[in-house]
C-alpha cells in the first residue's frame, strides 16, 4: 500500500509535537507494527510532499483472513 500527499511539512521534524505533548511517535509504532509481521514501511520525504510505503508478506494476509472466518 503506497500513501502520498503533497505537503510541505517534514514528517520527522522532531520539533513539532501532537497535542499529547508527543513527537515522532506515530512513524515509529508503525514500523514497530510492520516489523511484527515481518512486513516494511519506507518514507520518502522531500519539498514535493511525503510518500509512505508498506508491505506484507502475502502469508500475513492468508492468515488474517483464515482467522475472520473461523
């Protein structure tokens, strides 16, 4: 699954904080979650707008979906 926008905003400005107070966080749960399921996730950033790309092994989704059915 690809995910892009055309914003400005630099998703790894360690600056800006959400209204938790936190930053950073969420990139990082993601790719926690990826690698979980032995799955990727890059970020591509520039002055053009940020792009996200996450992967899973096609085992991962016969799995999940073997689960909901039962």
């Amino acid at each position: 699954m690809t995910i892009a926008d055309n914003g400005t905003s630099d998703p790894f400005n360690k600056g800006r904080n959400n209204q938790s107070g936190n930053s950073g966080l969420g990139l990082r749960n993601m790719q926690e979650r990826m690698e979980h399921f032995s799955g990727s996730l890059s970020v591509r950033s520039s002055a053009k707008g940020t792009t996200l790309a996450a992967s899973l092994p096609h085992s991962v989704y016969l799995h999940q979906k073997d689960e909901k059915i039962q």
